[in-house]
C-alpha cells in the first residue's frame, strides 16, 4: 500500500448465490436435491479505490448497486471472490447498530459486550464508559435490561458505542439518522469533530446533503463497478441525473402497461358488444320503485332498467330490447318492444327509454343482462353485453331458475292453499 494511504480496494469481485426453492432442513436437501437451484449474481465487478489517512469519502447509488456489500468487504464480514482488499489501523463500523446486544442484559452490560466485538480491552472500556454514558444521554436508563428499551434508545446506545471507540477508520452505512433531532446534530458534530482528529470515514448514504457536508469525495457505484468518483459537488449532480433519467424510465414503462392495460380492457368491452352504432348506449343502471340506483333485489321486488343512448345517425324501425342471463350463462329472460307490439318509432335523437319489471320472481344469485338497440328485421345497431349485474336474495327455499305461482290440493282432505305462497312467505319474512 502507498504512503499515505489506509485503505486500498484492488479489482474486487463479489457474488452471490440466490436459490430459488432451497430446503431449510437436512431432511429436506436429502430428499429434494433437485430442487438447489440457484443463479449467481454478481454484485461487484472488479471496483478499485484508494483512501488516504483523514480522508472521508460517500459512496453513493442506487439500491442494489453494491454500496453495502463494498462496506462489508472493508468491515471482513464478508470476503472477495477476487481481488485485494488492504486496511491499516483499527476499524469500527456502525453498520447494523445494536449488532452483538443482548436483551435481558441491562445497557451499561452490553456497552462491555458490544466494544468489545470492536477490538476493546476492559481496560479501554472502562476508560470511555463515562463518554459512552454521557454521549448516550440515558444515564438513568442504563442498568435496565435493553428490552425495554425505544428503538430510538436502542440506536441511540448503539452509536454511542461504535463512535468513542477511537477508530483509525470508521465504516458507516445509512445510519446518520439517529433518534431526534437534536440528538442528530450531536452525531453530526462528533462525526465532524473525529474527522478533524484524522479519522478515514467512509460512508454509505442517500442523504447527499450529509456527504458533501462531511465527504472529500464521492465514488458512485453503478451495477458493481465505479462508475464516476471526484468532489461531491461534481458527482452528485451527475448521479441525481442518471436516477432523475431512471425514473422517468420507470414512469414511463408503468404508463406504457397501464396503456396496454387499458387497451385489453376496452377491447375486452368490445368483443362484448357489437352493431353498426348508428345509435350507442352511453349509460346503464338499474333502479328501485324509487327511483335510486339499486342492484340488489328481493325474489318479487319491482325495478327498473333504465339506458341513455346517443344517436348519430336516424335508426328507423327501431326495437329496444333486453334479456337477463343467470352468471352461468343460461337465459332466463329476454324480451323487445317487437315482441311487445309497441308501435313502430325511428330514432332521430338522444334520449333515454325504461324498462320496468313488475315482481321479478328469480331464485338468488347474481344475473347479468344485456341491452339492445335494433333496426329492421333484427339488425344490431347497438348489442351491449353483461352490461349490468342484478343480484336477488330471497329467505325461501325454492330450487330452479324462478318462483312460479302456485297452490298444493290433497284430494279427500280440506286444505285451502293461497295463491303465490311463496310470495306470501317472503313477504311475512321481510
């Protein structure tokens, strides 16, 4: 390594299996070893970089670009497929904080435990545990066991640690935002402050404003390799506009399957209706005896269907019509003002017709219906499938399709039977 220098990244590589359905006991990997299958993903690919003693560098990307990893490799957590990876001195990293407390163990116990995975002696720890405490400020909580601890205590305890350690180089990795903000200002100024005392930082973060603040330099990392690397003020700048270009990638790769989602749903509406559309259907709703838009009905119950059409070209002899089919598929209704015998009328302009059924007498279920608008001898000029939905719930328990009328007679015994029983006892239960 140069003089000068305390950390030195050569040409390092890193990998990672991800298996796709990996047993997690040994019975399992026994029996099923087939099913190890697995990619490599390359997360590093052969970044160098140097930092100087008292140098505070950012490392900046997107999620998933190999920041963490890259911190990792310097903390030997983890170690490189290949490359070099040298430091020199001692290194405290606040990566995961809290990383080594125990629960049930009070604060002040787990500040021995947790300096310790740090390289501290008792001796040393003894030392700094009144800088420890005061730094913390939860002196009147530290004998308690950390359990009951805020998760902002928790962070606070563990920063506390790792930042009077009195490291050579200090690693960390989104961990800026700790507590309130008060207590976020503190850690600012101590990372201020260690690093005027010739501390190498080496940060990772998504808050730029803090890494041009405390950072000499940035290296932003782009799918594992070093894409640009120099003063803050000129890489950020150049990063924001790759991820401002990113997102507008993504935007528009959203709107496009929104768009194509629309495309299937309107022509899935399409290959449910069909005619020449001299006139359209605009709007559909059914409606109570009162006039309010309604779709669920009781066995017997009255309604209305009620259509808007749009003429755009004079449909003569013009037939409305109706049918009403059970989810299934089976028709259970149908009718049109042919069938009715209404008088002939031509369609010259917009307007709205009604259909009004009197005691619908299906079973429950959901019903669909369709609408019509013909000319002629039955020409479509607006067929308008499952345009609605009808659903009927009845407190009988009929079987088929519809309640008809009806009325039971035993010969050679007196028993008088009512009209619609069925109704009647609807009607009682209601």
């Amino acid at each position: 390594m140069e003089q000068g220098y305390v950390i030195e990244v050569k040409d390092v590589t890193k990998k990672f299996k991800v298996y796709y359905d990996k047993g997690s006991q040994l019975k399992e990997r026994l029996l099923f070893r087939s099913r190890n299958r697995y990619e490599e993903r390359w997360v590093l690919n052969g970044i160098s970089f140097k930092v100087k003693q008292g140098e505070a560098i950012g490392l900046v990307g997107h999620n998933g670009c190999g920041k963490s990893t890259t911190l990792k490799l310097l903390t030997k957590i983890i170690y490189p497929d290949s490359g070099t990876i040298e430091m020199k001195g001692r290194v405290s990293s606040l990566l995961e904080l809290g990383a080594g407390f125990h629960p049930d163990m009070s604060g002040r116990e787990n500040i021995y435990t947790n300096a310790s995975i740090f390289g501290l002696t008792k001796k040393e720890i003894d030392e700094r545990m009144e800088d420890i405490i005061a730094f913390s400020e939860l002196e009147e909580f530290l004998d308690n066991p950390v359990r009951t601890y805020s998760s902002g205590m928790y962070m606070r305890l563990a920063f506390s640690v790792a930042i009077n350690v009195d490291a050579d180089i200090l690693l960390i990795d989104e961990i800026l935002a700790v507590g309130d903000a008060n207590f976020q200002a503190k850690c600012f100024d101590k990372l201020m402050e260690i690093k005027k005392q010739g501390t190498t930082i080496v940060i990772v973060s998504h808050a730029l404003n803090q890494i041009e603040q405390i950072c000499d330099r940035s290296i932003w990392i782009q799918d594992g390799k070093i894409l640009a690397e120099g003063s803050p003020r000129d890489v950020h700048p150049q990063y924001l506009e790759f991820m401002g270009a990113l997102r507008q990638e993504v935007a528009d790769k959203e709107k496009g399957r929104q768009e194509a989602k629309e495309k299937v749903q309107e022509s899935e509406k399409e290959r449910k209706r069909w005619g020449n559309r001299f006139a359209e259907i605009t709007e559909v709703t059914l409606k109570n005896e009162s006039g309010e838009p309604q779709s669920v009905f009781s066995t017997g119950e009255s309604f209305w269907i009620e259509l808007k059409y749009t003429v755009h070209q004079t449909v003569e002899d013009a037939v409305f019509g109706f049918g009403i089919f059970r989810n299934d598929g089976v028709q259970c209704y149908g009718t049109n003002t042919r069938i009715d015998q209404t008088p002939e009328f031509d369609l010259t302009e917009s307007g709205s017709a009604r259909y009004h059924l009197e005691h619908i007498n299906f079973l429950p279920g959901k019903y669909l219906i369709d609408v019509t608008i013909e000319l002629g001898d039955g020409i479509p000029v607006d067929y308008y499938r499952e345009v609605a939905t009808l659903e009927v719930y009845s407190v009988v328990r009929d079987a088929g399709v519809a309640r008809i009328p009806h009325q039971w007679e035993f010969l050679g015994n007196t028993w008088e039977g009512k009209e619609d029983s069925g109704n009647d006892r609807d009607n009682a239960a209601n």
